[in-house]
C-alpha cells in the first residue's frame, strides 16, 4: 500500500467534525463495482491520471465517477470519502 495522509493540509477535518459526521443519520451508499474500484485507488493515494492509467480509462471518466462517488456518499473531497466509505462497509483500509 502506498504511503499517504489523506487528511493533511487541503483536506482537514477536525474531531468535531467527525463526531457530528458519525452521528449524523445517512443512508448507506451503493456503489457500482467500478466506483468501488476507484474509491479503493483513491484510499491508496493514486491520482486521477495514474487511475485512469492502471484502469485504461479517460482521466475524464474517472473525473465523472469520482464525481457520481461524493454525490452517492454526499462527501466533497477524497478523505471524507474514503472516510464515509469505510465507516459504511464499502471499503476497508486493508484492501
């Protein structure tokens, strides 16, 4: 797995944050088999461009799933989604 910090200086949330976050009462999420193929790239720091590579898809494809994604999850960036994600059973850090 690739090293990274999801939540560092673009993408902060505080504990607050996260404690309203796990509160806050949301339905699961059901992605497709490609959005969650995506979403784990994303929890191991790949960027769109390397995505789309190791997928043989457009940047501009990924761009429309990763946007589908965060409307699916109701997130705005890649550690809130990740962070969704895996609090919902979608994904797991281990993968």
């Amino acid at each position: 797995m690739r090293g990274c910090v999801l939540v560092g200086a673009r993408h902060t949330l505080s504990f607050e944050t996260l404690e309203w976050w796990a509160e806050a009462p949301r339905a699961r999420a059901t992605l497709t088999g490609r959005g969650t193929e995506i979403l784990r790239l994303i929890t191991k720091c790949f960027s769109l461009a390397e995505i789309a590579s190791l997928l043989s898809i457009s940047a501009h494809t990924v761009t429309s799933h990763v946007r589908r994604i965060y409307e699916k999850l109701e997130v705005n960036s890649r550690s809130e989604a990740v962070y969704d994600a895996v609090e919902q059973g979608l994904i797991r850090m281990d993968e």
